[in-house]
C-alpha cells in the first residue's frame, strides 16, 4: 500500500507517515526507494496503539482531583507558593 493510501487508511497526513516511518514508530518497508505499508502490519500495530479502558481512578483524571486547590491560581498546594509569582490569579 502506497504512503497516502496508508494515511488516508489512518487519518493523518502523507507526511506524518513519512516522518513516523522515519522514526520506525510505524511499520514500513523500503523497496529500493519506494515506501510501502502492508495493511495487516498497519492494522496489527493500531490495536497495538490502542489504551485499555481505565478502571475507575478518578485522580488519574484531567481536572479532576479531590485535593484541595489554591483560591487564587488554582494549583495543587504543592505547585504553589503563595508568597511566590507561581501564585497568580486566573483571572
């Protein structure tokens, strides 16, 4: 499979292939100077890609925690000091 039958098939740009097969980040094959993708090496590497459900953990969350915030920026206690420039209004 050609490099934008491949992309068109993931859903990205000809040239984030390129570049993720530069890497070795996807599976590709050179032949002579062609770039080539095989479809179940693709497909095999997508399930490969694909994250397991999360089990319930709230903390790993984004914008979720449990843990007390500053009034003024926002930030976990331990990010920030008060006294400090780190301590800024969001507003």
């Amino acid at each position: 499979m050609s490099p934008q039958e491949a992309a068109e098939l993931l859903g990205v740009k000809a040239s984030t292939l390129y570049t993720w097969a530069y890497r070795r980040q996807i599976p590709a094959q050179k032949i002579g100077r062609l770039l080539r993708f095989s479809p179940s090496a693709l497909n095999e590497w997508l399930r490969a890609q694909a994250r397991p459900p999360e089990q319930s953990d709230p903390d790993r969350w984004i914008g979720v925690s449990d843990q007390p915030t500053c009034e003024r920026c926002g930030r976990l206690p331990a990010d920030c000091d008060r006294d400090a420039a780190l301590c800024v209004s969001r507003a």
